[in-house]
C-alpha cells in the first residue's frame, strides 16, 4: 500500500523555498528507501542504509581508486526502481564513478542525490600523474570529468542560492538539478561536539579561522594601526606562511575543540573569503560562530547572505574591500551593546535554521522527495 503523500511540498516547490522541508506535516512515504556512501544515525525519521566497499576491496588497500570503484558498484547493485543512492561528494572518485555508471546505456538508471560535493578543491590545479609525468591533468580536463559524472545525478545540492546558477552555468548543467540546502552550525552536533565551555579570560580579541580560501591578507589590512586584537588560526603551514605579522595580531593553529573554544569567548568572528565565482566557504564557520553568540563578519561574494541577516546577525562585506572590513570591525569593537543585542540574534537563527539535526532532516527529506517524484 502506498503512502499518501499529496501534503507534501513538490520538488518544485522546494527549489523556490528549502525551508518547506521543515513541515511537521511531511509524511514519510514507506516504499521509498535511501542508501549512502556514508553511514546515517539510526536516530533519524527517515533510515539510511550503508553499503560498504565490503571484503573484496580488503585485497586493494593500497589501491584507492580500485576500492572507490567497487564501493560504487556496490551501491549501484544494491538500489531498485524504489531506492534513492545517497552520495557523500567529499569522497572524490566515489561520486565520479557511481555518476558514470548511472549513464551507462546497458545499466538501468538509478535515482541519484549528490551532496556535500567538493568540485572546486578538484578542478584548481594542473599537476602531473606520478606514475606518467610527461602527461598533465589540466583543469579543462578535469572540468569535462566532472560534468560527466555530474550529468549521471538527478539532484545536487550547493550551500547557497547563487551556487545554483553558478554550478549550472560552469559545468552546463540543467538548473533544476541543483538545489540549494543551507548548511550547518557542526558545533551543534552534540554526538561530535559534546557542549563546548571555556571560562579562561584571555581579554576582548576578534578570532578568524580555517584554512581553505581564506583572504587573511584583507583582514590583516583592516585591522593595520588600530588596538583591535585579533587572533587568527590556520592549521594548514602553507597559509600560515603567508599571514603578515602585526603587534595586534596572533596566529596560532588550533585544532577542534580548541578551534569552538576560541570561538566561544571572542568578541566576535571575522570570515574574510576569497572568491572564486563557483563556491562560497566558510559556511560552517559562520552557523558555528553565530551558534556560540557571536556576531560574525564575512567578506564573501556568494554565499554569507543566506546565512548572515545584515546588520541582525552581523555584516556581509565584499570580497577584498579592507576598507569597509575596517569600518564593520571597529563598529562592533566600540559598541559591547551592538555586539550583545547581534550575538543573541545570532544564535536564535541558527538554533531555528542551522543546527546539525535540521540539516540532517532536511537532507533525507529532500532525498525521499526526490524518489517518490520518480516513483510517481
């Protein structure tokens, strides 16, 4: 017998609002099932089940790309007409390979959901294959494999409203397989991040952290000749190298829990981001700061406005505009009220709209959505 799922939003309807997902009205249909790369808690309404790369994969070890490939075999093997193939995207060649084996013409198709997709880290660089050097992997290569793969999914999901357009016109892709799915606050993850305390009083500094596009130059600039302590962790020695030093400013790396702690007792955080034109960053950064109350400053170009509300929450500042970045600093650093009425808005948004398990809900409610569109 088949579920009646009529008062369930369409999956047009969600593309134009996400937060639909959010109903307490959904129903869960019972014939559709999902399966994942990666393994889902039981403690979700909606059960994932994972397969495995399994035994035979034990005898590759030290072939990565061999096991990601029997991994995707097996996840496609294991799916019927009535089966949504959950993929985690940061596993690289798993994505790949199960997106091409959903466009083999001698395969029935399965119905495929692409999330958490880490293309850019991918297409940046040209470099040699080690066991070739005379051939490079170039970046337009690298573009045509993807877009390839991507074409063997029926959703993908991006961090922010302009990575819709932006993934669909760079990789020519139909809009509608993109959607758009907020991310989230990790901190809030209490299985992960047990809840995170730090009474030590190390004084009023701004903290700004994480590695990946990160412009430390534009933050080390705004803060140049004024008494804003700043405290900057980067983990990756590379990026590390390239951030000026300054009286006011302390570089350290700090890896989690020491990385939420920091956050829980700054004043407030920054999270100035280069740009790309394709993704956004430091999404994650932003829903955990706000989380632990602290208004947050981003300078990004595509992704901070669907998180940060301005001028509520914090301030979102053009890439690479330090000047503005000065201004937005020294506001919150001369005005402790600004700063206490921002950091309580802060975190009531993200406890309404980014913790770890509305994400999750959202996640497997927009992937039953899409099996039961197939279905029908």
């Amino acid at each position: 017998m088949q579920t009646d799922t009529s008062a369930n939003p369409t999956l047009d309807e969600v593309h134009d609002d996400i937060f639909l997902l959010d109903s307490s009205d959904f129903v869960i249909p019972e014939s559709v099932h999902l399966i994942s790369n990666v393994i889902f808690s039981n403690d979700n309404e909606v059960q994932v089940k994972n397969s495995a790369p399994g035994g035979l994969a034990r005898l590759f070890q030290r072939f990565p790309l061999i096991i990601a490939l029997i991994h995707s075999f097996r996840l496609f093997f294991a799916a019927d007409k009535n089966t949504v193939i959950m993929i985690d995207g940061s596993h690289p060649w798993v994505w790949l390979f199960t997106g091409y084996l959903n466009r083999l013409f001698f395969f029935r198709k399965r119905t495929m959901f692409l999330w958490d997709s880490f293309l850019e880290y991918k297409l940046g660089t040209e470099k040699r294959l080690w066991f070739f050097p005379f051939i490079k992997i170039k970046t337009a290569w690298k573009e045509s494999l993807a877009r390839g793969a991507l074409l063997g999914y029926d959703m993908i999901t991006v961090w922010s409203r302009k990575q819709v357009s932006a993934h669909a016109e760079y990789f020519r892709l139909p809009k509608e397989k993109l959607i758009y799915l907020p991310f989230k606050s990790n901190h809030s993850n209490r299985k992960r991040f047990p809840e995170v305390l730090c009474n030590i009083p190390l004084g009023k500094f701004v903290f700004s952290g994480g590695n990946g596009k990160r412009d430390y130059k534009c933050l080390v600039d705004a803060v140049r000749g004024t008494d804003v302590a700043v405290v900057i962790s980067s983990t990756d020695p590379k990026v590390r190298k390239e951030i000026e030093f300054l009286p006011n400013v302390i570089l350290l790396g700090a890896p989690e829990p020491a990385f939420a702690q920091l956050q829980v007792i700054c004043y407030f955080a920054v999270v100035p981001m280069i740009h790309s034109g394709l993704k956004g960053g430091g999404e994650t950064n932003i829903c955990n700061a706000m989380g632990h109350e602290k208004p947050v400053i981003a300078c990004c170009n595509i992704a901070a406005e669907d998180y940060i509300v301005e001028g509520e929450t914090g301030f979102v500042v053009p890439v690479g505009n330090s000047e503005l970045l000065r201004q937005r600093i020294l506001e919150l650093w001369n005005n402790p009220d600004l700063v206490e009425q921002m950091g309580r808005n802060a975190k009531q948004r993200v406890e309404e709209y980014f913790t770890h398990d509305k994400f999750v809900r959202r996640l497997l409610r927009l992937a039953i959505l899409l099996g039961d569109s197939r279905r029908s």
